[in-house]
C-alpha cells in the first residue's frame, strides 16, 4: 500500500508540474498577442492573428486533454 502511496504522489506531482507550465505557456502567448496588437501595423492580416489564436487553443486544449487522462490513470490506481 505505501508503494501505491508513493506512486500517487509521483503522478500528481507530475501532472502539478505540467499544469503549471500549461499555464506559464498560456499566458506567454496572452503576452504574446498583446504585444502584437499594442505594436501592430496597418498591414497586418486580421485572419493570421485568428489563426494562430486557434492554433495556441487547439494545442492547450490538446494539452489539457493529455493531462486528464493522466489524472484518469492517478483514479484508476487509487480505485485499484
């Protein structure tokens, strides 16, 4: 059972530690795009700014996605 204790605490330390860096990446490009739009041109695309905001949300929330299914595999162990 102490195994087990010790193999809980390994995974949410873990997943603690990549939510934490999702959420210094997250605000890195909120950064990044205020940056953009308090410096941009008159000749900047609109749509290329959309694009990559969708990107930056697609790959957190693709993320976010790997991240439950860790914590999915942290319930299933304690269930066990």
């Amino acid at each position: 059972m102490e195994n087990k204790g010790e193999e809980i605490k390994d995974l949410l330390t873990h997943i603690l530690n990549q939510l934490d860096r999702l959420e210094q990446k997250i605000e890195k490009q909120n950064e990044d795009v205020r940056i953009f739009l308090a410096g941009k041109d008159s000749s900047y695309e609109p749509s290329s700014l959309l694009i990559a905001q969708q990107k930056a949300t697609r790959t957190s929330v693709e993320l976010l996605r790997e991240e439950i299914e860790e914590l999915h595999q942290i319930i299933k162990v304690i269930l066990k």
